[in-house]
C-alpha cells in the first residue's frame, strides 16, 4: 500500500443504507410514474446486499439460487432505473460483460484492474477528489461523474533489481 493510497472502508451499516436506498428508489419511481413492483425492491435489496463488483448474469444467478423470480429482462431494465438514480455504478474493465457496484454511501474509490489475471482492486485516492475541485474552479463546472481504470501488470522482479 501507498503512502496516499488506501483501501476503501466499506464498514458502514448496511441496515439503515438500504432503507435510504429505498427511499431514493421509491421516489425515482414515482417520479417517473413507474410501478413500485416486489421484484424491483428485491433487486435493490440484493444488489444493497453485495460487496463486490457483480454482472447481471451472477445476479440472476444469486437470486435464482435463492428462489427470487426475477427475469433476466427485469433485471437489466431494474438495473438501468438504479443507474438513472445514481444508486448503482457502471464499470467496463477491459471485458465484454458490465460490471456494477452499489454506489450510496459506499465510499469514493477507483480501480486498477489487472490484465494478466482481470484482478479488479479497489483503490482511494484523495488527490482525486482534490483534481475534482481544482478543475471545477478553473472551467467554472460541477463535476457529477468521473471514470478512471488503471491497467496493470505484475512488475518484472529482474529489470527492478538491476
Ligand atoms: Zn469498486
């Protein structure tokens, strides 16, 4: 580990995140006059539940297993109204299929994602957040977003002891 650098703490309580979860869902989809249907707060829930990066595939899989009835087609389409509410991230790291990660209260962090092994490790940075502000002052804009992957491999043990 870095000097700057750490692992992002996830040790929030899960209990009273999801009920806030819910309450940012529930008012997305009033909004948008969407039904408030079982399955979409069950995906929610189970999403909430989840502590690492996961593809729609392991999540139908992870609810099928625990006799959820939940289609592939919600899934992706309940996917797509979390994103819109910002309660879900969307990652590409370097592989065909989408990953996501719950995003409310989970704290700010990037990746490195290894290309020998498509190890995925979860870094924080605060000069990140500190370029944020500092380009916001200069262009005069709000950042809402940002996407930043490092690719990695494994340094060479003999070029480095030469
Ligand atoms: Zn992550």
């Amino acid at each position: 580990m870095t000097a700057k650098g750490s692992k992002p703490n996830n040790a929030v309580n899960s209990g009273t995140i999801l009920e806030r979860a819910n309450e940012i869902f529930d008012a997305h989809l009033g909004m948008n006059k969407l039904r408030r249907t079982p399955e979409r707060f069950a995906i929610l829930k189970e999403v909430y539940e989840c502590n690492h990066h996961f593809d729609i595939e392991s999540l139908y899989k992870s609810m099928k297993s625990k006799k959820y009835r939940v289609s592939r087609a919600t899934l992706y389409n309940t996917i797509d109204l979390l994103l819109e509410c910002d309660l879900v991230r969307k990652h590409r790291f370097g592989e065909q299929q989408a990953r996501y990660e719950k995003s409310l209260h989970h704290k700010q962090h990037d990746h490195i994602i290894r290309t020998d092994t498509g190890e995925v490790i979860e870094f924080c940075d605060p000069r990140i957040q500190s370029i944020k502000a500092t380009l916001e002052e200069i262009f005069d804009l709000d950042i809402s977003h940002h996407s930043l992957y490092f690719y990695a491999t494994p340094k060479d043990k003999k070029t480095e002891n030469v």
